[in-house]
C-alpha cells in the first residue's frame, strides 16, 4: 500500500530536502506516515502529483509505477 506515493514523498525529499517533504504534506494533508497506509488509487496519486507541481513550479514530474 502506498508504495507510489511513497515514491513521490521521497522525491520531494531529494527535490527540496525535508522542507518541501514537509509543504507536501501540507498541501496534500498527509503526512509522510499516513502516506505508507493509503492505496495508490489515481485520484490519490494525481492530488500528489498535482501538489508537487504547484511547489515546484513545473510539469516535469516523473510517472512512478
């Protein structure tokens, strides 16, 4: 369970270290925790994909599967 979004977490970690983990979770209102336990549902990855590009200000973020 939540493997996919687990990637896009880790991401964020290595895009912006702990502080654009933290905007995400923010953004998203899951915590890095939370995101281990939710299913990797479309609707729950695109909320994630979508923040990540608002906080990173592009499209090019990277389809994991």
């Amino acid at each position: 369970m939540g493997k996919i979004l687990e990637q896009y977490y880790d991401y964020a970690k290595k895009k912006g270290a702990y502080v654009l983990r933290m905007r995400l979770s923010i953004k998203t209102g899951w915590s890095t925790s939370q995101v281990r336990n939710l299913n990797d549902t479309k609707a729950n990855v695109q909320k994630v994909r979508s923040a990540l590009q608002e906080l990173l200000n592009t499209d090019d973020i990277p389809e994991f599967k």
